[in-house]
C-alpha cells in the first residue's frame, strides 16, 4: 500500500525517570501479541495488520 508524503515529529525522550512527558514506547515484540492494531489520529486512522 503506498503512503502518501507526510510529516515527521521528532521527541527527545530525555533520561529515564519522574516527571510527564512520554511513559514508554511500544516495540514489535508488544504490537505482535494483538492481531492488529489501529491508531486513531485527530485527521485519519492508521491500521497496522497482524504479521
């Protein structure tokens, strides 16, 4: 499936620890555990399937 040009944002996660900001991130080991996995953004739906 083509993916139209988008843009990036760029985070720096800083040092582990207290405080807001990013809690964690979730790699293929945790998003393989679902069948698939959809995020809903405020101007569109991105739908990853299942490997």
């Amino acid at each position: 499936m083509p993916i139209a040009p988008g843009e990036v944002t760029v985070v720096g996660l800083g040092p582990p620890g207290g405080g807001g900001g990013i809690q964690g991130l979730l790699g293929s080991d945790v998003l393989s555990d679902y069948g698939s996995v959809t995020v809903d953004y405020d101007a569109g739906v991105l739908e990853l399937p299942a490997p």
